[in-house]
C-alpha cells in the first residue's frame, strides 16, 4: 500500500498507529492516515471491521489503547471537550428525539451548541431549506420517513457550523433515492468548504468520496482515490459473463483452474482470472460452459469494479492471516 500524505498545514484530521483493544480483541489494530481540509474522506469496510470504533476516538467519545492522533488541531486524548467543539457527529442510530416536531428538535441542538441568540433563528431556517423541511416544521418527527429524519439529523449536526463532520453509516437503512438526495447534501457542504469523514458499507457511496481507506478486521488494508484503487490493486483481469442459470454456472466456472474466483453480480457473474491476460480465461469458461449446456450471452473482459478490488483485497488478507474461528462483534 502507497504511504498517505505527509500531514500539511491543510490536514486536518490525522491519526498514527491507533489501536483499540476491548480484552484480548482488537477492534482497531495500528492505523494511520491523514484527511485534508475540504474533502470527502470514506471509511469503507464490512460490518464489524472497526469503523465506528474509530470514528468515535476521533470524536472523543472513547479513549484508545494506543497510538495518536489529532483533530482540528486538537489532541484525541488529552483535548476531547474542544474537539467536540469543532465537529459535528451523526451516529449510525437516529439520534434525534421522536416525539419533538421537526422545529423543537433543531431548537433542542440550538441549545446543545449553545449558538448565540441572535443566530438561532437564521441557522433554524437554514437547517428547515436544507433538509426540505420547511412545510413538516411542527410535523412530529416519529412519522417523517428515514430519509428524511436522516436530513434532519444531518441539519442538526452542522447547526453550530463545524469544520469537520463526521458521519458514521449515516444512509443506512435508507432507501436508494434518498440516499442520493443525502449525498447531495453532503457535495454541497464540501464545497463550502466542510471535512467530511464517512463511514459506509455501500460501495456506491464509496465512489462518491475523494479519497477511502478500506478498513478490515481493524486494519487499514488499502487508501486512496476509488478510481487510483481500481488500478493499483486489481492485477489480475475482470470478465462480465452472462449467461442462463448464472448460480449454477458460477459452480462450474468455480472449478476451472485458470479462474480464481467468481461471484454473482446483478443478473450475471463476474470472474477473476489468475492472470491479467483474460484470454486462457476466457476460452476456458466458454468451453466449460458449453460442454456443460449453458447458453452463453457474453464474455468479456471490463474493468474492474470497487466491489471487485473490495473483495480482491479482503480475501488476499485471509489469505495472508487466516481470520480466527471465534467471531467478535
């Protein structure tokens, strides 16, 4: 993996061989990575990987076992209270308080950040145009759907006007449409200048961010830019097949030594071959598949998907340090 940046006068969020232990388990194992000023930096990674334990060290919601780090300019261990000055947070549970009206809500975090007076009222409105809730002010927000209580919360945690934000699996549970509508949001306060650090699990979000770190059993196992990502680690060549009973196709295509593995995507599979040449491959599933009675649409090679080099690198690290038996949460 390519060294991140040196920390500049423009990073703002840097962190140096952190590590969390819960006893004998390690959530965050030594991680290390620096996030510029202004940009959309993505935590990817499987449930269980370490992502929200992270998120909340740099929070200053939990202390680490080791390592450093800094936010804002401010120390993760020893300067907690004015880190929390100068974020906003959105936890992965809907934060907010269901039986309070839209209005009451934002009122309730006016006071939390203890904005002045003379603020309150303007950033109130702000937060109403932003989130499109202007018409559902006194609506109780128990029964706004998920997409729109997750607007809500975000308004609510960029009311104080932070630098950094940090937003930790903030569209799960969120369908398609609003999740998109979210992210356009979070664009919009990029560009004015806001930090924004996310987890997610959902690889199109991970498309959307400048730069991601893929975090797996609480290591830092590839960073980058998602399109940087595709072309450092995926060396071996990538083939869209489709074909008729692709779940059964897939175990035939399994067993053919010049593939190292293959995977239902949409409507057909993807394999990846044992080499960056995808002719032996190629040739090789074609006549599998047709020795086998399958009618085969297409074979061909493509580029490579970030849920293609996700999975390339999840499992090279199982193959390097096989994961324990016993699973933690």
């Amino acid at each position: 993996m390519r060294a991140e940046p040196a920390p500049s006068a423009e990073t703002v969020v840097e962190v140096h061989n952190l590590e969390k232990h819960f006893g004998t388990f390690k959530a965050v194992a030594g991680i290390s990575f620096a996030v510029r000023r202004g940009e959309i930096f993505g935590f990817l990674g499987p449930n269980g990987a370490g992502k929200s334990t992270t998120i909340r060290m740099l929070c200053g919601l939990l202390a680490p076992t080791a390592g450093s780090g800094r936010v804002a300019g401010f120390d993760i261990v020893r300067e907690t209270e004015r880190i929390k000055t100068r974020i906003g947070y959105m936890s992965q549970k809907f934060s907010l308080y269901d039986e309070l009206t839209v209005e009451e809500n934002i009122d309730f975090y006016s006071g939390i950040y203890r904005l002045p007076k003379a603020k309150k009222a303007g950033r109130k409105e702000w937060v109403l145009t932003m989130a499109g809730l202007r018409d559902h002010r006194r609506t109780r927000t128990a029964v706004l759907s998920g997409g729109w209580k997750q607007r809500l919360a975000l308004g609510c945690a960029v009311l104080h006007e932070p630098p950094i934000l940090f937003l930790d699996e903030p569209t799960s549970g969120v369908d398609p449409n609003s999740r998109r509508q979210f992210w356009d949001l979070i664009y919009e306060l990029s560009g004015h200048g806001v930090t924004v650090f996310v987890t997610t699990h959902y690889m199109e979000e991970a498309e959307y961010c400048d730069r991601l770190g893929v975090i797996y059993r609480g290591e830092l196992i590839a960073s980058g830019p998602p399109r940087e990502l595709k072309a450092r680690h995926m060396l071996e060549a990538v083939l869209e097949i489709e074909c008729e009973r692709p779940y059964d196709a897939m175990e035939v295509i399994e067993r053919l030594p010049e593939v190292k593995e293959a995977a239902l995507f949409g409507k057909g599979l993807h394999a990846v071959a044992r080499t960056a040449d995808a002719g032996p491959a190629t040739a090789a599933i074609r006549a599998a598949l047709a020795n086998a009675g399958f009618r085969l649409t297409k074979v061909e090679g493509i580029t490579p998907t970030l849920e293609d080099v996700f999975v390339s690198l999840i499992e090279s690290r199982d193959r390097a340090n096989p994961p324990p038996t016993e699973v933690h949460r």
